[in-house]
C-alpha cells in the first residue's frame, strides 16, 4: 500500500493524563509544575479516583461530618492534593470524560457529553486504577448484592447508609476497612465472611518487611476494633450462595467443614483488586498474564514504560504510553501518588532515583498482603449453572460447551457466544473466560483482541467527530474475525 499524503496531525498538549485518581494527579502537578501543557481527562465529575472520591463535596458540606470521621484520615489525606491539583496553573482538567479509544502512538479517543474527538500528545499518562477482582457465584447477580467498591461509593459520593442484616464476605484489607468504616456509621454487620486462613498469613510473614510494618499495624488496629465491637467473624469459609426470589434474602456458605445458611439483606463481596487493563488492551500493549493474582497486568518498565504487542498495529513509531499507579501494579493511595511523581520525573527527563525509592518504600506492604490474602472467592471455577457473562446471560456450562465442540481460542468463543460483546466489553468475563479455557484445554490465558470503543459511543458523537486523523481512517482490519468450531468457516 502507497504512504498516503495526509499530515501528521499537531498535538493537543505535551502530556494527556487519563485518569485523575491519586496516580493521575500527582503526575499532573509535577508536569505542569514544570511548564508542561497537560489535559486531564476523567470520567469522574471530581478529581479524587475511586479511594478520594467526592471528597471535595464532603468537606464543603457543613453536614458531612460523621461521614468524614467514619471514613478516617485515610480518605482525609486526598485533601492537600487536590487542592494542589485545582491550584497548579497549567492543567487544563476536563471532568466527565470517558475515553473510548487509545493508541500507541498518543492518539486519544475521548467522549463528552454529545460530543467526542481525538487528542494527541507525545506523551499520555494511563493512571484508570482498578478494578475490583470479578467473582463469579451462585446468586452474585441478585438485587441486594454489591462489591465492597460499590457500598463505598454510595457512601462518599451518595452519603447513603447501608441498612439491614448485612454480610461482607471475601479477603483483603478492603473487607476490614469498610467494617470499620460502617461500624464508625453506626452499622453492625451481622457476619465477616473470610475466605483467608490463619495459615496465609504465617506463609506471608516470609515477604513481611520493615518498611510494611505500619500498613500492617493500621490493619492489626482495625481487625481488634472490630473485635471489640462484637461483630462476629468466620476464617476459611467456601462455597459462597446468595439465595433470594426478587433479591438476596439469605446468603449460604460452608465454615469448617459445616454448611452455615443466615438472613441477608445486604451481600458485600469483595476478592482483593486487580489493574484496569482494557485501555491498555485496546492501545496494543503487551499484558503478562498472573496466575496467582489470576489476572492480567500491564508489563512495563519501572518508571511506567509500556511495550507494544509484537506485530502489526494501527501505528508505528515508539510507544508514548507510561502506566501508572494502580493501573500497572496494586498498591494503594500512597503508592499511586509515588509512582504518578516518578512518572513525571521520567518524562522530564529529571533524575529518578529519589522517587523510585520513594515508590518501593510504598510498595514494601505489596508482598505481604499479596500471600496474606489470596484470591478466596474467584479461586474455584464457577459451577455449568453460574453466570459468567452477566451483560449477555451466559453461563460457565455454554462456555464449557463450546470448549469441548472444540473452541480453543477467547476470540472465537467470543464470536459463537457473544460473551464479552456487551456494554462491559469483557472487563467483568474475560478472567473468568480465560480461567475455564485453560483449565479445560491448558490453552494459554490470550485476552479478547481490542477495538474501540472499550466504552459505549453514541452514533451521534461518532458521526461528528473532531479531530480525526484521515490517515487512521483508512485502516480496514478483519484478521482478527473468529472462526467457528468445527469445519464452517465465516469468509
């Protein structure tokens, strides 16, 4: 094919941001600070992510204290960085932003309201966070239950208060948290459902270092204050149900070797968290696939590098997309914040050796918790009965089926089943996919192939675009078509 005539088109800014969590924030600042034009796109209305969320709001509201207080300093934190953030000239922040599309080559597809467009950049920072680990279970998607991400967000930006007989099931310091944080509310949950062992943490001690010690400590604080309040606790449990007609009405498990049925009203699940990968799914960049964390992760450099996927792509040239925060590796606020300046410093080409030490000192905890709390509930496969794909209604049994007439790829059960074509576009069936696949024929764990949108687009803002690059929009692909089981192939 001929090189076609077109222009490069201009960038927009000297840095894109995608994401203004704690990662995307602190990136910002430290770019701006130093002179650099930078777009902030988020999809939130407020900067903050997920763990500073509606923070703002809550300060300025005279009536918001019991919250804050039950929230602890945890949440409080975020407030000297925001206010850096809304107060460093030189960012131009653009809140209710999804972005729809991402390449290599700093091209950003972006959607707001009824319009959407590209921007470019030569360099983008990936700060999207994660994504709490999917946990396919008998009744996970009756009314009534929720991931321990979702209470907490109707608690900070709803400033709602969970009633009822409430049940938290799963591992991980986000289960002890948020009991913290509605025993501060006033609300007793009537079980901690742990699928953790007392064994997991003896194995963790061997990854405990000293500079995990105060993560360890705040976590030891919460789990004896929650003794004390007499909320009762249950180590090891499996087999997880959620029962209910309209909605969860009891919830099922097995402790000890004994079958335990109690009334729920409320069913918070939670399985430890894992990288937002679809975006850079869709950017062609390479993911590592993380048996014990059983998901996908982003694999880059230190300072946030990303590498392309061997082979063809919609672009060339060098890959201007660093990876930050919780959107490469899990680590919390501090972490994010760390890691998002050590960015910054990489693409200001400044000496990084102060803030990469400043990163592994908030990294220390990872390994620790990482062995304490292994995946409880994603750990089984989920029984024939279970839905796996909850955006098409299908279960683990029609995937298995397809499996065993002889699918062997994520790409062509995807095409027979239409799992993973919803409005999720896989983020919440492809690690359960990928698991049941393996384990029925050791294929190896190949995610979905990406295409924009990873998010809803209306035709309307489709048909209107601003910005496009004409020579993109020449590209016609269909290598990737699935083919069908057995001998019928779709030309």
């Amino acid at each position: 094919m001929n090189a076609l005539s077109f222009g490069t088109p201009a960038a927009d800014a000297d840095v894109i941001v995608i994401g203004a969590g704690p990662a995307g924030v602190s990136a910002a600042i430290d770019l701006a600070a130093a002179g650099r034009r930078v777009i902030v796109l988020d999809m939130q209305p407020a900067p903050g992510g997920q763990i500073f969320r509606a923070l703002e709001a809550n300060f300025a509201d005279p009536e918001t204290g019991a919250l804050l207080a039950a929230l602890g300093p945890a949440y409080s934190a975020g407030k000297a960085l925001i206010q850096a953030f809304r107060a460093t000239p030189g960012i131009d922040y653009r809140p209710e932003t999804t972005v729809w599309d991402l390449r290599a080559d700093g091209t950003v597809g972006w959607l707001r309201g009824g319009a959407a467009g590209y921007l470019r950049a030569p360099h983008v920072v990936l700060a999207s966070g994660a994504m709490e680990r999917p946990v396919p279970f008998p009744g996970w998607t009756l009314p009534g239950v929720m991931t321990a991400g979702a209470v907490q967000t109707l608690m900070k930006a709803g400033r709602l208060r969970p009633e009822g007989r409430i049940v938290l099931a799963g591992t991980g310091p986000l289960i002890f948290l948020l009991a913290e944080q509605l025993r501060r509310l006033g609300v007793k949950p009537a079980l901690i459902a742990r699928t953790d062992r007392l064994r997991d943490k003896i194995a963790a001690l061997a990854q405990l270092r000293p500079a995990a010690l105060p993560a360890v400590v705040k976590g030891l604080d919460w789990l004896a204050r929650l003794r004390l309040a007499g909320i009762p606790m249950r180590t090891g449990i499996t087999e997880l149900t959620a029962k209910g007609a309209e909605r969860v009405e009891a919830v099922s498990m097995t402790v000890s070797g004994q079958p335990v049925e109690l009334p729920c009203d409320l069913l918070v699940v939670h399985d430890g968290i894992v990288p937002s990968v679809d975006l850079a799914h869709c950017a062609g960049l390479a993911l590592e696939w993380r048996d014990t964390e059983a998901s996908w992760r982003p694999r880059t450099s230190p300072d946030g590098q990303a590498e392309r996927v061997p082979g063809p792509s919609l672009t060339a040239g060098p890959c201007r997309i660093r990876i930050s925060g919780d959107a490469r590796r899990i680590g919390g606020a501090e972490a994010a914040i760390a890691h998002g300046r050590h960015v910054a410093a990489a693409i200001l080409g400044a000496a990084a050796s102060d803030t990469a030490a400043v990163v592994r000192q908030a990294m220390a905890a990872r390994g620790f918790i990482d062995a304490a709390f292994p995946p409880g509930l994603a750990k089984p496969l989920p029984a024939d009965a279970t839905t796996v794909c909850r955006c098409e209604e299908i279960t683990a049994g029609t995937l298995r089926e397809q499996i065993r007439a002889g699918a062997r790829e994520m790409n062509q059960i995807r095409g027979i089943t239409r799992c993973g074509m919803g409005p999720c576009q896989g983020r919440n069936c492809a690690v359960t996919l990928a698991r049941i696949l393996g384990a029925e024929c050791s294929a190896p764990p190949v995610p979905f192939h990406a295409r924009p949108p990873v998010r809803p687009l209306p035709l309307g803002a489709l048909a209107g675009l601003t910005g496009l690059d004409p020579e993109l929009a020449q590209v016609v692909s269909l290598e990737d078509k699935p083919v069908a089981a057995g001998d019928d192939t779709h030309e």
